[in-house]
C-alpha cells in the first residue's frame, strides 16, 4: 500500500434551501405525493420559460465568498443534453467553466492539506424513478426536477479516503452553518461523487480515474474510495491498467461495479440555454452579499479560543450560525463564557432538543438565559432552581426572570442568622447523630444538611447551610 497513493477528487451536489425551484416557481418541499410539486417549467413544455431564482443565486454567491472563490459576475447557463425518463426537458441546465463559483480553497486542519476548488456550478436537479416492487412497475416522481443544486468540484488534492471524509464534512458543516442547505444527506441534499486514481508514492502524473457516483454518506464514502483503491492497486500490481470509468458502490457487497466505461461516456452537446442571459451580477449585489456573510466557523473558534472550552464545547458552539451568535449574546451580558457555555450546552440545548427546536427557533431571548445567569451567579437560586426556571421559560418566553423565581417560590434563602437559627434547632434535636458525626462517621453531615433544608422548605442555599453544619459540628 505504501508504494502507491490515492489522487482524489470529489464532485459534491449540495441542494440549496430555497423555498422554489431554480427556474420556476414550484416547491421543494421534500417527500411530499409523487408529482405534486411542479407545474410547465418543470415538466418541459413547450414554449415555457426559465425564469431564474435570485434567492438561488445569493446562496452561491454566498458559499463561494466562505470558501475564498471569486465570484463569476457573467457566469453563463448551459444546456448539458442527455435522454432520460426523469429528465422532461431532455436537457440539464447547468454551468461548466463559466461557472457562478470560480476557484477557491478548503483548509483541512487535521491533514495540514490545502483542497483547491475548481468550480461550484449552479444547476438543476433530475426528477427520480420510483420502482415499485409490489406492481414491477416503475414510476417518475418530478417533484425535485428543477431543485437548484451547486455541484461544487475540487481539484484532485487529497491524497485518502479520510482526506476526501474531512473535506466532505467541512463542506457539509459550512452549508448548514451558513444555512444555505439543509445538508440532509438521508434525503438526498448533500451527494457526492468522488473521483480516485492511484500513482507510485512520490510520482507527480496524474492517471486514469474512477468515478464513483451518488455515495450519500460519511461513511460509505470513505468505504467506497478505500475499496476502489485497493481494487486498482490490484489491477495494477497484476500487470493491468485501470480503465476510465464510471462506478457504483454497492455497500452490502462492499465493492465497486462498473456503471459505463469511456467508450459509452456521455457527449452532452453543452451550448449556452438560449432562454437564459448569463448572469448579470451588480457589484452592488455582490457588496451586498459580502455584507450577509457571517464570521465563519474557522475565525468563531480562534475567537473562543481563550475561554479554555472543550472540543465538544467548541463544536457545539460552531454546529450552526445560530447556536454562535446566541452563545455571543449571552456571553454580552454575563461576561462568564464558562458559565454561559455550559448552561447552552448542557440545559438550554437539550430543552430544546426536547422540544424538537434548535436555536434557530428557540423561543427564549438571550436576554432572559443571561438574566436566570445572573441569578444563578448571585446564589438568588440554585442550579437546580434554575433549570425549573429556564423550562418554565421555555412555554413563556415574556415572563421576567425575577419575577418567575418568586411566582415558583425557588428563591433561595442565605439569610445567615435565619439558617444558623436552624442549623442550631437541628443540631440540637439530633444528638445521637451529632455523637456519630464527631466519633468520625462524616457521612453523616448528609443527614443534618437534608434535615436543615427540608426545615427551610427546601429554600436555604445548601452551600452555606454546609459551611454552618461543619462550624458548628466540627466546633
Ligand atoms: P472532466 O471535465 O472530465 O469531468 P474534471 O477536470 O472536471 O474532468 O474533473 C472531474 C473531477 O475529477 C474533479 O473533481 C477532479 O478533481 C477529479 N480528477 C481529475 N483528474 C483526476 C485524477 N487523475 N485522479 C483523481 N481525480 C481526478
Ligand atoms: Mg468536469
């Protein structure tokens, strides 16, 4: 294995959110009846026309800006011609080297490797066949002809299966975070081809590739590209010459079959669709994406840095746009980023969780999470008061903080002279447990601590309540 490396080149297809379709006004809304969302344009008659998405557009140029590509102000929209039962118009619309994404670069920290981009190019989606095994009979669902798409393609930089995940998930993370894909990989809105070739370690040519098609996981990425590079190893090492072609992965025979070779490769007749202009793009329009775009996931983690968090605090506080910036204004007004962190993490997320919500539509201002912060900072209310506190929240959001903790009754009490006056009673009532406690049984401050907050209602602050059991045990 040593003696051979992996060139590797992913094609991704990343499925943009947007409300409608690329060039008509039908929804995209995933798994709804078969047929139900499409109308002429995406059907293909005669005499329609392609009228493009804006939003669309703003999307890419906004992922290209995240990924350092220059942006292609006249990128020109291609017929890619080809016959298939999903395909109405006979047609794809896509880019090729006029492409709206141009050039660009990922940084894959992990492997200290730099993945050029080529291009991202923004195009539609096919329709599917449907087979049906109960009639034999296969069916065409049109709902996602005319999806936009960005089929994002890198230049044969990695150099492993691992490389190629890292990319993918990187890719994968930034979408989401920009939240210009929903990155459903189950529902088909991340896909990824991946192209593979092998050359002596060392060697700088460049040799025949497979392509693998539609892998639509982490997982069965990294299997298929390892298996197909073994595969040629093979082939190679027994005197052959990997042939060009077009594979599948078959995950439950974990092996990779031809799907069509060179000679029967596709020629698309690509010509610029006469019904579309090419792009026209204002450097007004461009400036105002360039306002849009958020601090990236890279530069939020420098930022964090200092605060000493966890990597599983960090990603989660860079997971998405949202959890980020709420986190930020949090931390605004609690200035404790330990604190803040923590209580995001371990309480409001999973309430959220709960709820299926995330921060993009949770319910509760920032404001109200720094205000519960900072009453639980002051020892007003216990941590476990508090939780009470943010799930009440969570059903009425309006609520003012203060206010809630005194309508639960969950304010708790560290009234000194009050707590050391039960301290006292307890001590008194208990002296065989005193005489335990002092011949060396320390378990039982337990005892004593439970018998004082149960005395208060469960409202002393068990810390100090502690502090005066031990004084006085301990005297
Ligand atoms: P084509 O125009 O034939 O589709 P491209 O240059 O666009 O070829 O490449 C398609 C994909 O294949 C890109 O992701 C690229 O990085 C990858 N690729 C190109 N050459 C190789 C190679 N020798 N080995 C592995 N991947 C390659
Ligand atoms: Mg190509």
């Amino acid at each position: 294995m040593n003696e051979y490396e992996a060139v590797i080149g992913l094609e991704l297809h990343i499925q943009l959110a947007t409300e409608s379709k690329l060039f008509s006004s039908s929804g995209t809304i995933f798994g709804q009846e078969p047929n139900t969302q499409i109308n002429e344009i995406d059907l293909g008659y005669p005499g329609v026309l392609p009228v493009l998405n804006k939003r669309a557009v703003e999307y890419a140029a906004l992922f290209g800006m995240a990924i350092g590509s220059r942006i292609n102000p006249r990128a020109v929209f291609m017929r890619k011609n080809y016959f298939y039962p999903d395909l109405p118009k006979g047609y794809q619309i896509s880019q090729l080297a006029e492409a709206v994404i141009d050039g660009g670069e990922i940084y894959l920290e992990e492997f200290d490797r730099r993945v050029r981009i080529n291009r991202g190019q923004l195009e539609e989606d096919a329709g599917k066949s449907v087979h049906d095994a109960f009639s034999d009979r296969t069916g065409i669902d049109l709902n996602r002809a005319g999806v936009p798409l960005i089929e994002l393609v890198s230049e044969p930089d990695m150099r492993s299966a691992k490389e190629a995940v890292a990319f993918m998930r990187k890719i994968h993370h930034l979408v989401r975070y920009l939240g210009i894909s929903d990155g459903n990989m189950q529902e088909g809105s991340f896909r990824c081809d991946a192209n593979v070739s092998i050359r002596p370690t060392g060697s700088t040519e460049f040799n025949n590739r497979v392509e693998l098609k539609n892998i639509n996981s982490f997982r069965f990425v990294e299997q298929a590209i390892n298996l197909e590079i073994e595969r040629q190893i093979e082939v190679v090492e027994n005197g052959g010459t990997v042939e060009q072609e077009t594979r599948l992965f078959d995950p439950d025979r974990q092996e990779t079959r031809t799907m069509r070779t060179k000679e029967e490769a596709n020629d698309y007749r690509y010509f610029p669709d006469p019904d579309l202009l090419p792009l026209d793009l204002s450097q007004e329009f461009l400036s105002g994406i360039e306002n849009l775009l958020p601090e990236l996931p890279q530069n939020r983690r420098a930022r964090y840095a200092d605060y000493g968090f966890d990597a599983d605090l960090l990603n989660f506080l860079v997971q998405d746009l949202a959890t980020g910036d709420y986190f930020d204004a949090v931390l605004g007004k609690t200035n404790d980023a330990k604190l803040s962190a923590n209580w995001l993490h371990s309480e409001l997320y999973k309430l959220l969780d709960e709820n299926t919500k995330t921060f993009s539509d949770n319910p509760i201002a920032a404001d109200k999470v720094a205000d519960l912060l900072a009453e639980i900072k002051a020892n007003t209310i216990s941590g476990n008061a508090g939780k009470k506190v943010l799930q009440e929240l969570f059903t009425a959001p309006d609520a003012d903080v203060a206010q809630l903790i005194d309508k639960l009754g969950l304010r708790q009490l560290n009234d000194d002279a009050q707590i050391r006056d039960w301290v006292a009673e307890i001590v008194a009532a208990n002296p065989q447990q005193v005489a335990a406690y002092r011949a060396g049984q320390g378990k039982m401050l337990g005892f004593f601590v439970g018998q004082v907050l149960k005395k208060s209602g469960g409202k002393a602050n068990p810390k100090i309540v502690n502090e005066m059991l031990r004084e006085v045990l301990d005297a």
